[in-house]
C-alpha cells in the first residue's frame, strides 16, 4: 500500500504532528495530486478538537485539510478530465452515490452517501478519509476541478472550502446588483463572501468584532464596516437588508442579525459553532423574515464558482505558513488573527 506524509491530531487534545498515512493506488477513475497548497479551515480546527462531536464524531488520527491545490501526478486510464501536470484542486468531498436524486441535480453535497475530504468513511480503502495536510491525494476524477489559469496556487486553495462556501448561497438567495447584503465575521468564509457580494454587484457592509479589519474590509469591497459590538451603529442598520450572511465561529447572538432583515429578507448560516443558540420568535414573524443554513456546494457549482474567480481574478487573501507552524496557526484562528486565510505551502512537509 502506498504511503505518504501528513499531519495528524491523535486525539482532541493532542498538536498536529507528523505521521505517514496509506494512500490508494489510482484506480482507472483516479486522479493522484502531489499537494502544493491547502487552506486552513475552521472547520479543521472544530474537527481535529471534536467540537462537532454530536453531529459527527472525530475518528482519530484525525488529518484535517479540504482546500486542496495539487498539480497532477498520476492519472488513471479512464481519466479524461486532467493530464499529468496540470493544476487541479479539491475541496470538502471525495465521493458520492450518483445515483440519488440530488446527485443526479447536480447537488452532490446533499447526498446521504457524499464521502468527506477528511473525517469520512473512506468505502476504497476502508477506514477514515483523510485531508489535504499531506504531500499527496487520491480522488476520483468526478470530485477533482480544474484551476483556471492565472490563478496564484496559495491564494486559490481557499476557495475549495471559503470560497464555494459562500458563493453558493448568495447564488441561492439571489445576490445581485440593487440587493443589500450583509457578511458577519470577517474571517476566511467572511472575506471570501465580501469578494463574491462585491463582485455579483450587492452594497455590502461587513459586521466584525474587530476594529482593526475596519480598513480591510474597505479594501476587500465593503461600501460599510460596522463594528458589531456598538449598539447605535448596530440601530442604524435595522430592518435594511435582502441577505446577510454569518461566518462567525463562534458563540454570538443572532437575533441581533435578524432584526436588520427587511421584508422577506434572509439570514444564512455558514458559521457551525459548537454549541446551539436561541432564535426569538418574533425575529422572524415580523417581516416574515428566514433563517437558513447552507453547506459548501456541488461540483458543478464549484467548477462555476473557480471559473468566475478566475474571471474575475478573484483568490483569497493568504498567509503562507509551513506545516510546521499549524499548531500556532490554529491558536491564531481562535484569536480572530488571520488575514484571511492561513495557506500551507506543503513544499514544507518534504523537508520533514
Ligand atoms: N457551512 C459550511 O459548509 C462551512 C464551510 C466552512 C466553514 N464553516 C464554518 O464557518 C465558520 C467560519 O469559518 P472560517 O474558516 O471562516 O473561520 P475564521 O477564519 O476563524 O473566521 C471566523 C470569524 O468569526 C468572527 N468571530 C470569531 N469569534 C467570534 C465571536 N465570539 N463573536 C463574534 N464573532 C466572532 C471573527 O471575525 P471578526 O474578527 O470580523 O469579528 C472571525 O474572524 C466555522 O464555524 C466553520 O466551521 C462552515
Ligand atoms: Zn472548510
Ligand atoms: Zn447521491
């Protein structure tokens, strides 16, 4: 069984550290990625420290990483997508049944039988599915997308995850030109979701607990910074809004959000905290406002969504880091300190 390096958590408690993984042989399908770079998730972070444990439980070892840029290294004899050589990514899934009705609607995120990039059960090789903190991957080509030319490699791996993450809900809830749209949390989902409303042509306003991304966000398109903890900047902005979308992490108060919907405006959740939160009823009735969540997105629209970055020269806004520095990249995304996306250059696991 072919191996390769990767780090992995050993438990909830343990630092990401060195390890060797298997790896499978490319079948006929198969697309193997040498990993050039893969964007750090909080997604990661939940997983590797079971925070998600009541809606999936961490299998340990735990190699985490779902924004994956690799250039391709092998290809199976069926393979028509991708040669070797060419640049190809993947994001949060591996596999699908292809066969259900929401497969066959291009949904695949939505399939019973999706396989996760990390933390999912691998049906080839039996097990657990790991990431992309690793010098190698095996996907079906199916789950493989292509990376428009011009596109910087460290900057584009974010979009994997970050990226489509964000993208499809503003595509679902109708994002454009004329609509007001909110991003709570400017962190790697929320930068990436100021770069989309800005780019479909929304006014967008930036709700951050932090004063110091005021002028970021500026620059990375919003027309509005609101630092959310001020009440009476929080009052001006009340029942305004088409579309807001939350990216925070973490515990806060969301009603605070659904009072600045105007009429049938919605709230979408991307932001996965740990633990529940209460919605007041009247949030919503008043203005027949909704709430609503949304997962990554489909291949198709994956595909869509790096073919309109590339357009568009749209990447995320990085800070490269070697493996060797995830364990401090992690402590870093609890303090809110990351401008916007940690990426790791994976050259830096050779040298181990
Ligand atoms: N739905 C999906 O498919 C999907 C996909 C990927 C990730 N996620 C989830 O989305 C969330 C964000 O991921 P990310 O990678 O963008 O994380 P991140 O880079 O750590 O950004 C989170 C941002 O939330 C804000 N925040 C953090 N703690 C807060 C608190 N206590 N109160 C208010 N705001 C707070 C901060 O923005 P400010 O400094 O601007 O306040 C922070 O930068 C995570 O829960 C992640 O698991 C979901
Ligand atoms: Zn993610
Ligand atoms: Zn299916």
């Amino acid at each position: 069984m072919p191996e390769a390096k990767a780090y992995a958590a050993a438990s909830a408690k343990s630092p990401l550290a060195l390890t060797k993984i298997p790896r499978r042989e490319p079948g006929a399908n198969d697309v193997q990625l040498e990993i050039l770079f893969t964007g750090v998730c909080h997604s990661d972070l939940h997983t590797v420290r079971n925070e998600w444990s009541s809606f999936m439980p961490t299998v340990y070892p735990a190699v985490p990483g779902h924004e994956i840029v690799g250039r391709v290294a092998k290809v199976g004899k069926e393979v028509k997508k991708l040669k070797v050589g060419d640049i190809g990514a993947v994001g949060c899934l591996v596999d699908s049944d292809g066969t259900c009705p929401e497969c066959k609607d291009g949904l695949e995120q939505f399939c019973a039988n999706a396989t996760f990039t990390y933390n999912g059960q691998d049906k080839k090789l039996g097990g657990v599915t790991y990431g992309g903190y690793s010098d190698s991957v095996v996907v079906d080509e199916r789950f493989v997308l292509r990376v428009p030319k011009g596109l910087d490699h460290a900057g584009a791996a974010p979009l994997l995850c970050a990226g489509i993450t964000t993208y499809s809900p503003m595509k679902h809830w109708g994002v454009k030109k004329g609509k007001k749209v909110g991003v709570v949390g400017l962190g790697g989902l929320g930068h990436m979701g100021v770069k989309f409303a800005r780019a479909l042509g929304a006014h967008v306003v930036v709700f951050t607990t932090s004063p110091n991304k005021k002028e970021d966000a500026l620059r990375l398109g919003a027309h509005e910074v609101v630092l959310s903890k001020d009440a009476n900047e929080m009052a001006k902005q009340l029942g305004s809004f088409d579309f807001i979308l939350d990216a925070v992490s973490a515990d806060h108060d969301v009603n605070a959000y659904l009072n600045l919907l105007r009429r049938d405006g919605n709230l979408t959740l991307v932001g996965a905290p740990e633990k529940p939160f209460p919605i007041s009823a009247f949030g919503l009735i008043m203005g027949r406002r909704s709430l609503s969540g949304s997962p990554i997105g489909g291949i198709a629209e994956t595909q869509e969504m790096l073919d309109f970055c590339g357009k568009n020269n749209i990447v995320s806004d990085v800070e490269i880091i070697p493996i060797q520095k995830i364990n401090e990249a992690y402590e870093r995304l609890l303090k809110s300190d990351v401008k916007y996306r940690f990426s790791i250059d994976m050259a830096s696991l050779k040298a181990e």
